[in-house]
C-alpha cells in the first residue's frame, strides 16, 4: 500500500534534488502540504512553479521554488517533473480506491 504522505515527501525530495530547486512541497487539494523538502516554507516574494499533477486523489499538485541562485527550470525539466509527478499521483489514487468484492 502507498502512503500518499511518503509518496509527496518522496517527490519534493527528488525535485529538489535532480532540479537543483531551493524548495518543493507536494499538496493536496486544499493546498496544505503533505510533503516538502529544501527551503519551505518559501519567503513571500520568491517566484514559484505550480504543476497540477491530478483531479482526484490526495495528491494534487507540486509547488516548485527556482533553482539555487534564482535560476529557471527548463521546460524540459518541468515536462520531466510533471510525468513522474502524476505517476505519483495515480499510484496514491490507486491505494485508496475501494478493491472490488470477487463472488
């Protein structure tokens, strides 16, 4: 079974780490955080990538912070993110769903 809290946790650190991002959280769809790695929270005025990562499901999107030294994440980069992102995100979907009764 995956833990969707383990699962974001897992993401925001892998962001942060390929990335070279100061800070990363995975949310759910309030918003609230369930994982976060790096500088986080983010001061006020820093600039941040928001990736919807799915509909449903308690994981909802990734919030990235730039690169270390302001520096911009390529869109090759972000693309890369998002797919890993909403393969986290089905896979926590999945745990929850209701495992149908075999007669």
């Amino acid at each position: 079974m995956i833990d969707p809290v383990r699962a974001a946790e897992h993401l925001a650190k892998e962001a942060v780490s390929e990335l070279d991002a100061t800070g990363a959280a995975v949310v759910d769809a309030s918003g609230a955080v369930l994982g976060s790695a790096g500088t986080w929270p983010l001061p006020p005025d820093m600039p941040t990538t928001r990736i919807a990562l799915a509909e449903e499901g308690p994981i909802r999107a990734i919030i990235l912070a730039p690169g270390k030294g302001g520096r911009a994440h390529s869109a090759a980069d972000l693309a890369a993110l998002e797919e890993v992102g909403r393969l986290s995100a089905s896979a926590a979907q999945l745990t929850l769903a209701p495992t149908p009764t075999r007669r």
